[in-house]
C-alpha cells in the first residue's frame, strides 16, 4: 500500500504548500484580492454618489420665494435639511433643479405648501450607514491592503499576521538533485543510502521487527554539503521534500513557531512517506534554560518543546523521515540528541585529498579548461577547503580567464583564484615605497627560508609581496605533501619557528621591527598556549589540560574558558608559553644567521619579480 501511495505521489504534479491548487480560480489569491478591491470600489462609489448628489444650497427666503411663486414641485423635509426640486428644469443639464436649504423651525410652513398643493413628505434622517461606511471602510481596505502583502511576503503562505506555515516542497519537474551531482563525502551517503532504503520499502526493516529512524542529523562545518545530501537524499527517494529553516519557526508573536511545527508535521503525515529537512536546525534547538532576556527565550523553547512532543508523537511506520542540519551541535538541546528523536548523527566532515579531487573534477564540467590544468594540484593547494569554497574556486577561474580574454580557463587562472579566496584580491593601487617594500620583501624570505629549512616544514610553493586583502602585505604559501591529521610536538616547534622567521628575518636586516608581524605573534602564542594547556606537551606542567571550556547562556551560547587553576599554575603556564615562543625564535634566528647570504639574495629577487615559485626559492637556498 505504501508503495502504491508512493508511485501515485511521484505521478502528481509538485504544489506548494498553504496554496490553493490552480484550477480553482475562484480560491487563489490574487483573484480574491481583486474581487475585494471590486466590491470596495463599488461601495466607496456608491456612498459617494449618495451623499454627492448634484444639488444646489440656496437661503431658507430663497426657496419660501419659490414657495409663494407655486414654482416648487415636491419638497423631502428633514431634520437637517430640506430638498426642493423645482418645477422648470436646469438650462445646462436639462433636468429638474434641485435645491436644498437649512429648515427653520416654522409650524406655518406645512400650512403654506398645503395652501400651494405642493406634494411633501418628511423623512427622518438614518445616519447610520453613513458612520458605519465611514469608520469599517478605512480599516477594512487596511486590513485587505496588509493581508495581500502579507501573502506577497509569504510566498502564499496562510494565514493572520503570517501565521500560517512556510513549507515548501519541491516540484517533481523541477531538476533532480541525485547523489551523482554530490562528491565526495562517500562515507556519509552510504549512510544515507538505507534511509532511501526504508523511504521506499518500509515494510523491509518490519518484517524483522525494527523500525526506520526517526531522525537524521546532519553535522558538519558550514559548506560541506549538508543540505545538497538532503536534497539529493530525496532526489534518490523520490518522495516529497519539506525544508524549511530552523529560523523561520520563529517570530515576534509567542506560539506561532509551535503552531508552524505542528503544521508541519500535520502536513507531512497527509504527504507520507516524505522527508522533513531542518536546515540550521541550532535556530531552533539550542539549550534550554539560562536568563530569558526580554522574553526572547519564550518563543523558541515553546517551538522546541512541540518539535520534541512531535517527534515522540509520529509513527515512524507511516515514512516520515526527519533530517536537519547544523554546523554548531555543541549548542543543541541534550533532549535533540536522544535516541528515540534524532537516531542517527551523521558527520559530514571536509573532503581530503581524493575528495577535493572529485568535487573539483564536478564543478569543472561546466567549464572550458585549458590543456594545462591539473585539479590534482590544485586539490593539494586546497587542504582545509570545503565543496563551497571549491565551487567558488571554480566560479572565480572561470570570471578571471573572461576578464583576461582567454578561450579556456587556464591553471595560472586556477592560480590567481585560490591566492584570491586565500589571501584576498590584489590592491593593485596599494604601492609600498622603497623601503616598506623592501622591508616585506625580508620578512617573507625569513619565513620561507625557516619553512625550507626546518625538518617537518611543509613544502613553499609560492612567496608574494603584492599587497593583498584588508592588511596583508605579503604572504608565503605552503603546499602539504600528504592530508595531516595529527600534529606532533616537533611539528608544532618547527611551525612556531617558521611563523617567526619573518619578524627574526627583519631583527637581523634592519636590527628594528615592524607592526607586520603582529598576526604572527598572535597566531604562534595561540599555538604555545594550546600546547601548554590542552595537549599537555610541556615538560614543566606535564601531561595535564589547564582551563575548561564551557557553553555560555549569555551572549548568544558563545564558549567561555573557566578557570580550574591557581595562581601559581597560571604564573607557570605564563612561563611555559613564553618560553616556547622563546625557544621557536632562537630557533629562526640561528636558522637566518647561518644561511644569510641565501636569506639577502632570496629577499632581493622577490623585490625584482614580486612574486616568486617554490622551485625559485629553492634554487636560491641551494645556491646560497
């Protein structure tokens, strides 16, 4: 039965939720809107008309005048006012003239149009409607005008003050995400894989007597694909696909992310079996408790308790799958992360080598490349990079070799757009003088002449002292041989000592330093303090982490360090990094004293050519 219900799901055309299906036209929107305008329009017209008549206002004498000539035809007295219509008619319209006038208090006036045969009535003014036009009329054409952009906001959406939900699923005719258009991550699309499985057999895992989980939850950093994997998780499925963000739940008005989340369920039992994607489900799902500023709280603890009540609530036999998606696990609700509501937490952790290789090898499909494009290469320039960064790699290969007029995208264009997503586009109006350039030019040297020198350094694959980004006014790049791990004690010495060599390289040219090498001593004194105080790799503290990092409810969840140690431990923690710094400088500088003449003749080729290759750098360092 599920099967058949299945098949008849895939057969029907893609709707999107809260909206009316489109051959009802008498229920879509833009058609009720228009015939609310009409029917105010008419009403608006009509009072006018009423209260607008063509009328002349003459003195009471005046129409008493018309009175005692017998030229008064008939007469509606009342209680404001009295409307006359004469007997000759108007010369420019052609009708009978009509007047009215202010009524006195005169008994003998009904005396007189007796005594003239002048047919009368008096009629008692009924203001009522008038008022009630005056004051519902205004509000309603507001309330009409708010309702419609409402909608228009909306995207559709139902209800008052958009309450209604912001579901939407996806149109079967609309293009396919499969697990073909997803690289990389292998590990977490087999685990996908049996979700697809149950979508489309869920009496399979019944007959043994288990059921299919409950929920998917996708971790990952930011750009690693967790939301492509979803889709193409019902893609592959071919059942409908709800998605909505963590954030739209909520809104100014407590209870309507509750009501949104029930909604949502509702909707997706009616659409079993379908899949329920959360994206950034931390909007949501961060922990409960902590000081409720200003009420804020309120509204996002009542949406995460009906998002739990509903998944206790839901048969999971009926083949509903929920999946969500965050980047920042550490701040969801223990509740969340139960059994029993998200089964299964699947990492989607940043591609290696081979997985940059492949993501590359996709995007580049769509591109003209050149003959000399190697995405081997450029994979191994990418560690760290995620399929989101390697896409846009692409994209900006793809605008440089446009705007350098080239037929096929290039390696130097592969080149140019990861120095641009690395360090920043050229400022090419940002000129150094002679001796802020030449200064720049001896502080990269130190740090390439330190990299080529120390024994775990990493290959150097390209130096440049053209000025870069926000503040950078050079840069050495490195090229790891092999996807790394795990960092040893040695590794990270040789890496504080290289991160040093720069401002070592200026001490020893110029026997001053500079402000350039303050992200250097940041950066080093982060790596020293980690390796005294979480990795235990000090002689002088032992083996001990120092300091517990702990989830703030203040200020957003962000983390805080606390504390677990005395003074005297922190004196010594003081002194332990410090000397790590010491030691890795010493280090840099005995490295730059002994191979001086390599450091002037490699700092003076980078002022002539500006930007210089590994195998350069090298070729110098052997020479000198």
């Amino acid at each position: 039965m599920k099967n058949t219900r299945m098949e008849l799901e895939k057969k029907k055309p893609g709707v999107e939720l809260n909206k009316p299906p489109e051959n009802d036209f008498w229920q879509r929107p833009n058609v009720r809107l228009g015939m609310y305008l009409l029917l105010c329009t008419i009403l608006w017209v009509w009072w006018q008309s009423d209260l607008h008549q063509a009328q002349e206002e003459v003195p009471y004498s005046e129409f008493v005048t018309y009175l005692d000539q017998g030229q008064v035809d008939k007469v509606l007295v009342g209680d404001a006012v009295i409307q006359a219509t004469l007997k000759h008619k108007d010369p420019k319209s052609g009708q009978p003239r009509v007047i009215v006038t202010v009524p006195l208090a005169n008994a003998a006036l009904a005396k007189s149009l007796e005594k003239q045969g002048v047919d009368y009535t008096v009629q008692h003014d009924s203001k009522w409607l008038g008022a009630l036009l005056g004051w519902i009329l205004p509000f309603g054409l507001l309330f009409l005008f708010w309702s419609w952009m409402g909608r228009r906001m909306s995207g559709g959406a139902a209800g008052f003050l958009n309450v209604g939900g912001k579901m939407r699923i996806h149109a079967d005719s609309s293009p396919t995400v499969t697990f073909d258009d997803v690289a990389g991550a292998e590990e977490a699309k087999e685990e996908l894989k049996e979700s697809i499985e149950f979508l489309k057999d869920p009496t399979r895992i019944q007959r043994l007597g288990g059921h299919m989980p409950k929920g998917v939850l996708l971790l990952g950093s930011p750009g690693t694909g967790k939301t492509l994997l979803a889709r193409a998780v019902s893609g592959e499925a071919g059942v409908p696909f709800f998605n909505i963000s963590g954030s739209e739940f909520i809104e100014m008005f407590v209870g309507v992310g509750a009501a949104r989340v029930r909604d949502l369920f509702q909707q997706a039992r009616d659409k079993a079996p379908c899949i329920i994607f959360i994206d950034e489900l931390d909007g949501i799902g961060r922990t409960r408790g902590g000081p409720a500023m200003m009420g804020g709280h309120d509204e996002r603890e009542q949406t995460l308790n009906q998002l739990l009540t509903e998944m206790d609530g839901f048969d999971p036999s009926i083949g509903v799958v929920v999946m969500a998606a965050t980047n920042r696990p550490e701040v969801l609700d223990k509740a969340l992360l139960r059994a029993g509501r998200f089964d299964r937490q699947i990492v989607v952790d940043k591609p290696d080598l081979a997985a940059r290789q492949a993501i590359l090898a996709l995007h580049a499909r769509k591109l003209t490349l050149a003959g000399d494009v190697e995405l081997s290469v450029v994979a191994q320039r990418t560690p760290g990079f995620v399929g989101a960064d390697l896409a846009n790699i692409c994209n900006e290969a793809a605008i440089l070799a446009v705007r350098h007029d080239h037929q096929a995208v290039s390696m130097s264009d592969f080149e140019a757009a990861i120095d641009r997503v690395i360090a920043g586009p050229e400022k090419k109006h940002r000129v150094l003088n002679a001796d802020e350039k030449c200064r720049v030019a001896f502080h990269e040297s130190g740090h390439a002449l330190v990299a080529l020198t120390v024994p775990t350094g990493e290959p150097v694959h390209k130096i440049s002292i053209i000025p870069r980004g926000v503040a950078a006014l050079g840069y050495t790049l490195q090229l790891p041989v092999t996807e790394k791990f795990l960092s040893t004690r040695d590794e990270l010495k040789d890496q504080l000592a290289i991160l040093l060599g720069g401002r070592a390289a200026e001490e020893l040219q110029f026997g001053d330093i500079s402000s350039g090498a303050s992200n250097d001593l940041e950066r080093a004194s982060e790596i020293a303090r980690d390796m005294v105080t979480r990795l235990g790799m000090s002689e002088e503290l032992g083996p001990l982490t120092y300091g517990r990092r702990q989830q703030s409810l203040y200020l957003g969840g962000e983390y805080m360090e606390e504390r677990n140690y005395s003074d005297e431990t922190s004196r010594q923690i003081d002194s332990a990094v410090r000397a790590l710094v010491e030691d890795a400088h010493r280090c840099a500088r005995d490295i730059l004293e002994r191979r001086r003449p390599a450091l002037a003749a490699l700092a003076a080729l980078l002022q002539e050519k500006e930007v210089i290759s590994g195998e350069e750098a090298e070729a110098v360092l052997s020479a000198g």
